[in-house]
C-alpha cells in the first residue's frame, strides 16, 4: 500500500478571496473549486478540506483493496480511471497533486493485476481447449466401437463434461463441437443399424423356432420310435443354427420345445422298459445256449461242430431280442465261438487239399536236391581251398536248410488225421 499523505493546513493549498470565491493551489496553477457564502474565510476552506479529505479516503480504499484483496482486473481499471477524473476535477482544497502522484504509483499494480488475470484466462483457455481437444479424441476413438452399452455411457458422460467445460471463442468452439457431434452421430448411427440387424435376425430366428416348436409338438404322440427321435435330433440342430429369438419369445418357444421332446422321449423310454422287461427270458434262453456253443470248444471235429453250431444259430435267432446293456456281451461270446468254428474249418481244409499237399511235397523235394548239389560245391571248394566259393556255398546251404525246415513244417500239417 502506497503511504498516506501527511495532514497538511488548508492554507498551504488554498485560500479565498474578497468576493468569497475558494481557489486551489496545483503545479498548473491555481483554479477556483467553489464558494461558501455567508461563512469566514477559515469556514470556507475548511469546508473544501473536508471534501479533500473524502478523496483521500477513496484513494486509501483502492489502495487497501488493490493490495489485500481480490479486486477484479477491470473493476480496478475502472476505479483507477474514476479517481483521476475525480481527483482532476475535485471541488477540494488539498495536496491534490501529492494525491495525484500516490494514485499514480498504484497504476502499475494495476496493470501488473490486469496482466496477471490475463495470463491466467490464456492458460485457462489452453487447459479448456486441452480439455475439449481430449473429450473429442476420445469420442472419435470410440466412434468406431462395438461395446455398446459402455461406449454408449461413455459418450453420455463426455457431453456432460464437455457442458461442464468452460466455452472458447465461437469458430474454436464451433470447430471442436462438430467433431465432437459427428463421433456421437457416427456411433449412433452403427449402433442403430446394429440392433436393427440384431431385431431383423431375431425375428428371422424366432420365425425359424416358431416352425421347430410346431413340428415338434407334432412329434410328441408318435409312436415311430427311430424316424422321429432322429428327426428330433435334426430339429434340435436346426434350434442351435437358428440363432436367438428376443429374450422372452427364446424362453417360451424353448418350454415349448422342451415340452414336446419330453413328451416324446418319456412315452419312447416307457414303451422301451417295458419292452426290456420282456427280454428278460429271452436272455436267460441265451445264456443257456450259450453254455451249450462254448462247450463245442476246443474244436476237434469241425464237421460235427458247425452241424451243431448251425442248429445253436438257429434257434438263437428264435430266443429273440434281449437287454439292450446285454446285446453286446453276449453276441460277443457268440462271435468267439462261430470264429473258433470257422478257424477250425479252415485248417481242416488246408490238411485235406490234394493240391496244397502236392505243392508242399514238391517244394521239399526241391530244397532237398538244392541241398545236395550245395553241399557238393562246398565240399569241392573246401578241397580246393577257394575261400569265397567256400563261403557262398556255406551261406546259400545255410538259407535252403532254413525254408526246408518251414516247407516240412507246412508238410507236416498235411499229415494228421483226415475226416
């Protein structure tokens, strides 16, 4: 604060003359402020002081609310103004021009204040056009985002902080806006042709489930067990490929088709226990056969076995169906035996064949001559001491002695009793 002016005498700087006219004294000279008729001279300057006084007042009020308080940039431009208009024309007796100068030596605070608020709004406009800048990069990048819901929000929540924002100039404003709204509109606009493509397919897939669900319900009373648990099986394929139906129309068409396949399946699973009860007796009558097929093994006599084992197949095919968890056990035991049997034949066969005989007999007589003329050359290559000679023939003799033995063996088979 800019220190006060020292009181001074009226006297010092004004004074009134004859006609009662009060003049003022400043460095441009004396200038006449007013009169006091009817009042002493002393009365009269008195009176002017006073309203000197009341400017000095005024100026110590700037100067306190300038320096301890937070005195707008342009109310204090303005009052700065005011009291050198007020001070220039002042009706008063005083040190005007002291006052003068003490009010001249705030006008630098003033414009220190006024520089100071208008560096703040510039970084204040910096920061609301950061903020905005931010606000529209963003909605941009989200224009393109298929997280509905939470995009959505999100957008909802950058216009409340754009409306929160402080305003810019209008072109700056105006600009940033546009983008802003064309990211918005952009998102909308693909969010709209999106739940109308989800509407369209839900409906197509509701049509879709409509049609499975009467067909189904179709279904639900017959008694063509295969043909129609295989079409319902189709059906519900043809329920995973339709897509979903809206919430409540999936709900209800699915009870619907629910309903039906277990109306269907309930009535199929009672017949079938039913059915399965009856089998009962047929698998003991299986099981019975069964013990009299695996006494036919080992296979001794294939002729007699496969007579016997024809009239087992025979009337196992009389005892009828059995448990469906005892199909496989006992038809496998079955297999077993029917496979013995036939393996029997086969080797029989193989023993009684003239031809197969003849074959065998004539490749050992083969290996046999082969062997006699080889360890004739070995023996002459021995004698001779022709080392290689000698070794070809001992590895060549060593391979027909091998097969011969496998060609006996094959012979042999053909020596057991014939039936």
């Amino acid at each position: 604060m800019t220190e006060e002016a020292a009181p001074s005498s009226p006297e010092t700087f004004g004074r009134v003359d004859a006609e009662g006219r009060v003049f003022v004294r400043t460095h441009d000279g004396e200038r006449e402020v007013g009169s006091y008729p009817g009042a002493s001279d002393a009365e009269a300057l008195a009176y002017f002081a006073r309203k000197y006084d009341e400017l000095v007042a005024q100026v110590d009020l700037f100067a306190q609310r300038l320096t301890s308080t937070d005195l707008p940039p342009s109310e204090a431009k303005a009052s700065l103004t005011r009291l050198r208009e007020a001070i220039a024309n002042a009706s008063a007796v005083g040190d005007l021009d002291g006052l003068a100068a003490r009010l001249e030596a705030l006008a630098p605070v003033v414009q220190r204040r006024r520089a100071e608020a208008d560096a703040a709004r510039a970084r204040a406009r910096q920061e609301a056009v950061a903020r905005k800048e931010h606000i529209v990069t963003e909605a941009e990048e989200l224009a393109g985002s298929s997280q509905w819901k939470s995009t959505g929000e999100r957008l909802r929540t950058l216009l409340e902080e754009w409306k929160a924002a402080p305003r810019l100039d209008k072109s700056t404003d105006d600009a940033l806006w546009a983008r802003f709204r064309a990211a918005r509109s952009s998102f909308d606009k693909r969010r709209r042709a999106h739940f109308a493509a989800l509407d369209a397919s839900r409906e197509q897939a509701s049509e879709v489930k409509e049609r499975i669900a009467a067909e189904a319900e179709s279904l639900a009373n017959s008694t063509d067990w295969g043909p129609t648990a295989a079409r319902l099986r189709a059906l519900m394929a043809e329920w995973k490929a339709a897509g979903r139906a809206g919430r409540e129309q999936e709900n209800a068409l699915w009870e619907r088709f629910r309903a039906a396949q277990d109306a269907f399946f309930a009535a199929r699973n009672a017949i079938f226990t039913e059915r399965e009860t009856g089998y009962q007796g047929n698998l003991e009558a299986k099981q019975a056969l069964l013990a009299e097929a695996e006494r036919l093994l080992p296979v001794s006599d294939p002729r007699s076995a496969r007579a016997a084992l024809r009239s087992l197949q025979e009337r196992w095919e009389k005892a009828g169906r059995v448990p469906r968890e005892e199909v496989e056990r006992i038809e496998g035991r079955m297999r077993r035996v029917e496979e013995a049997v036939r393996a029997a034949e086969e080797s029989h066969w193989r023993r009684s064949n003239p031809e197969a005989r003849a074959r065998a007999e004539g490749a050992v007589a083969q290996l046999q001559a082969s062997i006699s003329t080889l360890e004739r050359k070995l023996a002459t290559a021995q004698s001779a001491g022709d080392e290689r000679a000698t070794r070809e023939a001992s590895e060549a003799l060593a391979a027909r002695r091998a097969w011969l033995a496998e060609a006996e063996k094959t012979l042999a088979e053909f020596s057991g009793p014939r039936r």
